[in-house]
C-alpha cells in the first residue's frame, strides 16, 4: 500500500499536468494510493505517523530535495520503504540515487529495487546525500574523539561532509569530510583539498555560521554529526551513484 | 577507521598544505600528508608525506614515502624512503631503506624484523603516553 507525500508547491498550476501524468501512469502501473500534501500546518512526520495506523508499507516523495528530505526525517528507523518521483525542479538527491524526473520515475517505482542506506545526522536532522559549511574563519572537524583536523584562516573554507555523493558510498557507514581551503601564495590563492573518513564527529568555529543541509535546511554550529548506519530503506534506479 | 576502496569511498586521506591534524590519526588506506600533524599517524597502506608537511609525529605504515620535515620515529614494515631535501629526527626501522642525496636522517636505523616488531611496540606504547615519539618525551 502506497502514500504519496505532495510538495506544497505542486498544487501550483503549472505543475498540474505533470502530476495529472505521474498519477494516470501510477494508476496504469496499479501503484495508487493516498496522497497528502504538505503545509504550514502539515507535516509529513504527522502524515507519516497517520499512513503507519493506515497500514502503509511505502512512502513517496514527490517533489523536490526539500520535500525528500522532510520525508527521509519522517520514515527514518520505521519499516517503511522510500519512494521519490522528483517534480518541480531538479533534484540532486534523486538524480545520485538513479532516479529520473516526473512520469519516468514511475517505472523505478513499479521495477521496486530496495537497497538499505546509512544517513548522515547532524544536529537532529538526517541526511541522505551531503551537508556543506562555506566559512571566512578557521574551523575545526573533531572525529571520532580522536584527533583533530583544524582547517586554516585564510580565505574562505569549505566544509562538505558527504554520506552520498559522487566517489562516496552510503553503506560503507562512514561519512566522508573534504574540506576545500585556500592558501595565499604571493599574488595567487591557491585551492587545496582534504579528505578524511569518519564516523561521528563535531563542526566547531568561533564565529557564527551555518551547515547547509542537502541545499535545504540551516543548522546552527558549532553541532555534532554522526553517520547511522542502515537506517533507511529507499528504492532506486540502476543508475544511482553507489 | 578509514574505509576502504572496496568499501565504496576512494579510500585515500589527504590532508592539504596549512590543515592541522591533533591526535591519534589512524586508518587502513593510503594517505597523503602535506599539512602539519601532532600525535600518532598510523596506517596498514603507504604514507606520502609531502614537501610542505611538517609532521612532529610517530609514523607506523606499510610504507613510507618521506619528502618533507618529520620530527618521531617512524617504523615500515616494507620500505621506507627519503626523497632530496626531507628531514628525519627519529629513529627508523624498515625492512627496505632508501636514503636520496640530500636527505638528513638525525637518528638510529634498525632493519631487523625482530626490531620493526619491537619498535612498532614502543610507537604505539609513547603515542598512548604523550602522543609524542619516544626520543622526544623522554628528554
């Protein structure tokens, strides 16, 4: 049995033979089911919690990163599985799990390849692909009580802590960190790169700054992140990045 | 710590020129230091430590390939190398030695298996007291 979470923007007019199409393929493909959308007062934790008492077995997200996201938050640790048909603008998410735009998604739904990833969580947030910090300002990584990895002042610092993204897996259960910083050499800045594997970890800088999270959500640092392993059980396509 | 390439992710750590690693740096893949390291680096792969690095560290890894400053022991269980212009304060132990013209080495040089094995003890044993090389707590 199928529940179909709707981004809020979808009701827009412009999206509505898009989504006449997807739900008349659905129905051809005998993959209906209930729809809620998405609101200031709706959110798909509660449509979640509800399609559960329902009898629910899959969730689809339909819409954009935004709504993927909202919905990753609202299934992760429960048996349900994941679906998404992305609508509304490109997504990065669905296109590095092999997922095509609008009515193709369809067919990845009814082909139903199930794979069981880790998330990535910072702060209270889960999520799928990446989370990224651009800084003026020094910034320390801590991982795994370890050791430290403490990026340089100069210039601006970028911070992408990936779970899923291009050369990274996410069911290896870790997360990965590349940290692009910049050194002054005479009249030219130099870009340089670090990458290091870890498990759980914490983002710490003196100034105020914010993680992106999945181009989406904001969250406040310093924060803890950490990567949860085999949490979610998603369908994709056989073009997906891992 | 480090997953390997099997594992999906590339499998290299890299730390860049001016990136500051405190600690127990551990792992199992390859790694690539061109940044400054305090405390313990330690991989069953090959450590690259570059021209820029400065590392007051003990080093233990398959093997190690040295072109910039290290001021720890470091133990190779197969090879160990220093390229023209890299400094070692520390004492070494590899099964395979290879000293370029032009390399310093400020320390005793051990390639016996018994003392790879023996000197792999002591790194692991200082690093958990001071995360420092040897030498370098006890004066």
């Amino acid at each position: 049995m199928y529940f179909y979470i709707y981004d809020e923007i979808l009701s827009q007019q412009k999206y509505a033979n898009a989504i006449a199409d997807i739900e008349t393929r659905l129905t051809d493909l005998e993959l209906q089911g209930r729809i809620g959308r998405l609101g200031p007062l709706k959110s798909a934790k509660e449509m979640v919690k509800q399609a559960i008492r329902g009898g629910v077995n899959t969730v689809v997200a339909v819409g954009t990163d935004r709504t993927i996201t909202e919905t990753v938050n609202a299934i992760a640790g429960t048996d349900l599985t994941m679906g998404i048909i992305p609508v509304g603008g490109e997504s990065r998410i669905a296109r590095l799990l092999g997922i095509p735009e609008g009515e193709e998604a369809t067919a990845i739904l009814a082909a139903r390849k199930v794979e069981i990833v880790d998330l990535g969580k910072i702060s209270n947030l889960y999520f799928l692909t990446s989370t990224e910090i651009t800084i003026n300002a020094p910034i320390t990584l801590e991982c795994d009580d370890k050791y430290t990895l403490r990026a340089p002042a100069e210039g601006s610092t970028v911070l992408t802590v990936a779970n899923l993204d291009t050369g990274t897996h996410c069911q290896d259960g870790y997360l990965e960190a590349f940290i692009q910083s910049s050194k002054r050499q005479w009249f030219k800045k130099n870009i340089q790169y670090s990458t290091v594997s870890f498990k759980k970890g914490k983002i710490i800088t003196n100034n105020t700054a914010h993680a992106l999270v999945e181009n989406t959500y904001q969250v406040k640092l310093p924060t803890t992140i950490s990567i949860i392993p085999k949490i979610l059980k998603i369908i994709v396509g056989k073009d997906r990045a891992f | 710590m480090f997953t390997s390439k099997e594992e999906g992710f590339s499998g290299t750590t890299v730390i860049a020129e001016g990136v500051h690693v405190d600690g127990n740096f551990q792992g199992d893949g390859p790694m690539i230091i061109d940044g400054i390291v305090k405390g313990l680096i330690s991989t069953s792969k090959t450590v690259e430590i570059g021209h820029s690095a400065n590392i007051e560290a003990n080093i233990k890894a398959g093997s190690v390939i040295i072109a910039g400053h290290v001021k720890g022991n470091i133990s190779a269980k197969d090879r160990l190398e220093l390229v023209a212009g890299s400094r070692v304060e520390g004492d070494v132990s590899a099964k395979i030695l290879v000293i370029a013209e032009g390399a310093i080495l400020n320390g005793k040089c051990n390639m016996s298996s018994s003392a790879i094995t023996n000197t792999e003890e002591n790194l692991e044993q200082g690093s958990k007291e001071k995360n420092l090389p040897k030498k370098l707590a006890t004066k």
